[in-house]
C-alpha cells in the first residue's frame, strides 16, 4: 500500500486521551505543571488552604483577580478599610502546596477603582464581576526565571481573535471531586495544573443573560479546563524567550464542564472569561513605582529552623514560634534555612530537609524519598536495579526511553530545511507555523537517514472540502486516501476535523492535515507522526502495524511535546487514551488486552504483524505499538532501533531482524511486554 492515513478519529482521541477513564472526575484536572517559574498560589491566611492563583510578574509583584482576595463572600463592594484587603500570603511558584506550605505576605494590594463584585446578585441583575483585575505587592522577593513579560494589546487581542490563538494558564485548582466545594478553595495539597484554550470572540452563557466579557477563552469539548481556586491563574502566550501576559482567569458560564460538575456539558466547548490586561497599565504601572521606591531589605534576625511534628508514620512540617506540635506528637529540628536561599531553591537536593518520611517525589526525571538520616529527614536518590527484559519497571522504562531519544535530538545539528507548506484560506498562518515546532524536531532526529530534497505538506480545514479536490487532482493526492474514502468522507469524518495521511504524491514526500483544531493535547503530536511515516518510507501490502503506528505515535508525542517529565501525569493520561481508543477502533480488542490473558495477548499482537494496515489496526495498534516502541528504546537503545527500523524499511521479515538486532523473538518479547502494557490500563 502506497500510502498510509491517520484520520480524524485517531487525532481526536489522542487529545482526549489526556483523560482518566472517569470522565466525571478527569475533564478539569489539567497537566501537572510542577516547577513552572510564574504560577503562585493565593493565600488569605498564613496558614490553610489557599483562595485562588496568580501569576508572578516580578519578584515581588503577583497579578490575580480581585473577587480572590476575600476571606469570604464577594457580595459587597470592598471596602478600602476593611481587613479583608490587607493581607494576604503566596506561595513559592510552581510548588506543591499544603496547609502549612511556606509562603511569603502581601505588603500592599492594588486593584481597580472601578472593581466591583457580585453585590446585586442576590436580588438585583448584576451578573458578575467588573473590572476583575489585582496586584499583589510581596514583602520579599520570589524566585523567577529571566524570561521577560510582555502585555497584550488590542491590536494583538484582535489578532489573537482571528488566529484562534492557543493560550495556557497554570491554576492550584480543585483536582478531586471532594475539593470542587467552593468553600474548600483550593484544598489541603495541591500542585500547580496547566490547561489549554483558544482566545475566541464567543461569550459566556451565564444562564440568565449573556455576559460579554472584554476578552474570552474556549477550550474544547472534554478538555481540562478551569475549576474552583483556579481564578486568577494567568492566561499567558508562552514563548521561547518570553510570555505574552493576556489577563487572570475570572468566570465560567453555565455549561462549563469545568469542575467536572456539569456532565452533559462535557461534549460542549466551555467559554471562560477576563478582563484584558491592557486596561490595567496604569496600575501595573504603580505597582513597579511602589517597588522601585521601597526595595526589599533582607532582614537582619536569626534564620528559623524547621520543625517536624512526628506521630508514628505521620509527619508534618511547621514554623517554629508559628505553631506547636500537637499532643502526642514528637518535635525535631529540621535544617536551618531562610526564604532567600535554601528555600527559594525549586529543585530537590539530596540531604535536603524533607516533610514525611517514605515521602516520594519527582523532579527533572530523577525520583527522591524522605528518609530519616541522623534522626533527620532528608531526601535521597531513589536507586533502582537495572531494567531488563525481566524488569521492565513502571518508572525507569519511560524514563531511559526519553532520555535517549532526548539525547539523539540534543546531538543533531540543525538542519536548514522545511516542507513546501501548502494551506487552504481557511488556515491561519500562525496555526500552520505552529506545527513546525514538532516537524523541526522530527527534521532533525531522522535526518542521517531520510531527508528528501523536498516535501511537502498540506493544511486544511473540515470546510476546504472543494479546495481539497482541487489540490488532489493537481498533487496527485488521491493515492493517500484509504481505499473507499473520500476527501469529503475524511474532512467530515468528526468535528473538529484533524484528518491526516501521509506517504508519497507524484513522488514527492506528502503528509496532509486538518488544522480545524487548536495546537494543544494529542493535536500537537500529529506533525511529527506523519514525519516518522515518511522516514518509514513503506510502500508494502503487509506491514507490522504494532511498529508502524506505534513508533509514529511514540516518537510524534516525543518530539512534540519535549521537554516534558516522563513520569509525570499528562505522560500516563496519554497513554490511557490510546488504551480508550483502543475500544473504538476494535472494542475485540480492547477486551482481550483487558483479560490480561497472556494468549490472547500474544495473539493480538501477531495480528498486527505482516498485515495489511488498516484504520482498525491503526487504532488497535497506537497503545500497544507505542509502548512497545518505549521498551525497545529503553533497553536497547537508539542505535539498534534505528537499525531495527532500517530493517523494517528495506521489508525484512520481523523475526529475523528482532533476532538479529535485539536477540529475542517476537514471542519472547510480547511475553514480557504484556506486564508492562497491562499495568498502564490503571
């Protein structure tokens, strides 16, 4: 077959595929974003749960949203005299936060003269919030990295518009469906979450009327979203050397399925709102004058010591002078430190001073425990025996496997080539740059082997279906449809529409996508995939599905979303979504992996050996095949899988080259494989 095609069906899932099986509990929990150099959680006490988030500006200036800085309802104008303003405290950015996780106090707070909160909602018609809009001012400066901030302008919020331009916001948000209480803030332990939108000119749908908001953002049917504490997150455009400050995330509207607490919403876009940050320049403007004239001066009294209460395996961390351990538990000192320094530091050190003993974290791929040493706790290196076939550990085989695919990226010299981009009118060029971030990398990565003197790829969207028979007449891009299908068939497969194929047309190197969707979720692995086909170069009636797909599914998510942890959250929720799209392609299937038969396992992925490719195997083949890929690349590395997938191009036989480049048999592989594949089903 001379072509082969990866249509909507697969691209969509892959973003829902971000999802826990539990969609109820899952649509709002968002992507781990621990470590992130600008997301702060927004306190009204300095002990206790938090009340909303903020973006850390500068190191001592944090924007938020006015309606979070109450202590308590938000129906009534604030009153400049009232304590409600006075204090408030904030987290270190990017830090899982607890009840007594430290945090640095408010010095002044700004908002808008013209902030008013929801006073007439009980009995009048005001429906929310104007002018939503704060500044927090610290008494000491916070860790921050060096990239600088810019603000949007109306010009630019009007393009953003046009482009449907994907934006990201990092909130302390609910992530339990015990949490989504309003009167719980944003809980007892928290980690900063990262979701995506689009800038839109819809409004909210608020229920009694529709509030049009100055600047709005949409995310898509069943994608993380927003919930209670997230207000005040930053709405942010994240580049390389910069952020493009957009507003603070305000309100939802009535069928936001944010929270997971309105389910026939789930198949609804959800519209959120906030006031621009072009409407604040004024005050941004004070807040800086304020600072400028009164800088922080470290203080000159004795640094404070940790204090561990310990009660049995139960063990938490305080502020000496600030509270005492409780009856029956046991105090000990922990090292001396001051916010400056020891503490400001975000990643973990080993020997440094730990919360709760047998305590795990994760940082920049390394896992640490809390363990107690001298009577201390202290976090140390977690050491694991080596992976083989035999130990195909949960944690080490996704981590070895980025990390040498990371190093492979990291060694290649940048090439000087990109596709012929071919576009309807209907795709923006801003979408269509985006996806070369991915296609670069996937440039880079298979240049030694495969890199045509030209290809080219060709964007549309769900409405070109005219332009795309006009293009595939004059391209020769009917032989990358399957057998059967239409363009039309394709393009109006499912909304959005994120159709693709790839292979050659006229004998050039040819992928096609649908760029309907914005460059988030599964969406942003497409680029990368389609390149892998091309570097597949297969032109066979029988292929191995398994390989085929799966490697293009691993090295397209990969290459896209680089750099990101591989034992973090957004990594497993991936993998659950191939399992879940498993079940759509071929529900056959998806309940034989879930026997957890080792027969029926076998017998699955023999099907998906020197076979024709199909849409089925295709969808079959992503879960499967991807974390095959994952195992081999962690064990044997990238050298003998290039040399595996040369093999595969030039149509030796599967056997022979697992043989001869990683010496097992496919048999010996599928029966150790299927432990590792079963256990990412939890």
């Amino acid at each position: 077959m001379s072509a082969r095609t990866r249509n909507s069906f697969v691209s969509l899932v892959l973003i829902l595929g971000l999802l826990p099986a539990n969609p109820s509990v899952a649509v709002w929990k968002g992507t781990s974003a621990l470590g992130d150099k600008r997301a702060v959680a927004v306190f009204s006490f300095p002990q206790g749960i938090c009340s909303g988030s903020g973006f850390l500006y500068s190191p001592r200036i944090v924007f938020t949203v006015g309606h979070g800085l109450f202590k308590g309802s938000d129906f009534e104008v604030p009153n400049s005299n009232s304590n409600r303003w006075k204090k408030h405290w904030v987290s270190y950015p990017g830090q899982r936060i607890s009840l007594n996780s430290k945090r640095i106090e408010s010095e002044k707070i700004l908002l808008p003269s013209n902030y008013e909160g929801r006073d007439a909602f009980l009995g009048g018609n005001k429906l929310t919030r104007t002018n939503d809009f704060a500044i927090i001012i610290l008494k000491e400066p916070l860790p921050i990295d060096d990239k600088k901030v810019e603000f949007l302008t109306p010009e630019l919020h009007e393009q953003y518009i046009i482009n449907e331009e994907p934006i990201t916001a990092v909130g302390y948000g609910a992530q339990k469906t015990e949490e989504i209480d309003q009167s719980k803030g944003c809980g007892t332990a928290r980690e900063p979450k990262k979701y995506d939108s689009t800038v839109t000119s819809k409004t909210i749908d608020a229920g009694r009327e529709i509030w049009t908001a100055p600047l709005n953002f949409k995310s898509l049917p069943g994608a993380p979203s927003g919930c209670n504490g997230d207000s005040g997150s930053g709405y942010v455009k994240v580049l390389e050397d910069k952020y493009i400050y957009l507003g603070a995330a305000g309100a939802g509207g009535k069928d936001s399925h944010n929270c997971g607490s309105y389910l026939p919403a789930m198949n609804k876009e959800t519209v959120m709102g906030s006031w621009p940050v072009y409407l604040y320049l004024d005050l941004i403007k004070e807040a800086e004058d304020y600072v400028a004239a009164n800088p922080y001066k470290p203080s000159n009294k004795k640094k404070k010591k940790e204090v561990v209460c310990t009660k049995g395996k139960k063990s938490f961390v305080v502020q000496d002078g600030t509270q005492f351990c409780p009856p029956g538990y046991t105090k000990s000192f922990g090292e001396v430190f001051d916010t400056q320094s020891d503490f400001a530091a975000s990643s973990i050190k080993v020997g440094q001073n730990c919360p709760l003993a047998g305590s795990t974290r994760s940082e920049s791929g390394q896992d640490y425990i809390c363990e107690k040493k001298s009577k201390k706790l202290k976090w140390q290196k977690v050491i694991y025996p080596p992976v083989s076939l035999d130990n195909l550990d949960l944690r080490q085989i996704p981590k070895i496997a980025y990390q040498n695919v990371i190093k492979v990226l990291d060694s290649r010299s940048r090439v000087a080539f990109q596709p012929t981009v071919i576009a309807s009118s209907n795709v923006s060029k801003s979408r269509a740059d985006q996806e070369l971030i991915g296609i670069s990398r996937a440039i880079d990565f298979f240049s030694p082997f495969f890199l045509p003197e030209k290809f080219q790829v060709v964007y549309m969207t769900g409405k070109d279906v005219d332009w795309m028979n006009k293009k595939s007449d004059e391209l020769g891009l009917a032989v990358l449809l399957p057998p059967g299908d239409t363009w039309e068939i394709q393009l109006k497969r499912y909304s959005p529409c994120g159709a693709g194929s790839a292979g050659k047309a006229n004998g050039i190197p040819t992928f096609v996508l649908c760029l309907e969707s914005p460059y988030s979720g599964g969406f942003r692995a497409n680029g990368p995939h389609e390149y892998t086909h091309l570097f597949q170069q297969l032109d066979r009636e029988k292929q191995h599905p398994w390989y085929i797909e799966g490697s293009a599914t691993y090295f397209g998510w990969t290459l896209a979303f680089h750099p990101y942890d591989p034992l973090s959250r957004e990594r497993s929720d991936w993998v659950k979504g191939l399992f879940y799209q498993v079940g759509e392609a071929s529900i056959g299937a998806q309940k034989d992996f879930a026997s957890r038969d080792l027969t029926k396992f076998k017998e699955r992925m023999n099907s998906l050996s020197n076979t024709r490719n199909t849409r089925e195997t295709a969808g079959v083949s992503y879960w499967v095949g991807s974390l095959a890929t994952e195992v081999l690349i962690a064990l044997y590395g990238m050298d003998k899988f290039f040399t595996f997938a040369k093999q595969m191009r030039d149509g030796q036989d599967l056997e022979s080259s697992m043989k001869e480049t990683f010496g097992i048999t496919p048999d010996t592989f599928y029966e150790k494989l299927a432990p590792y594949a079963w256990a990412q089903m939890k």
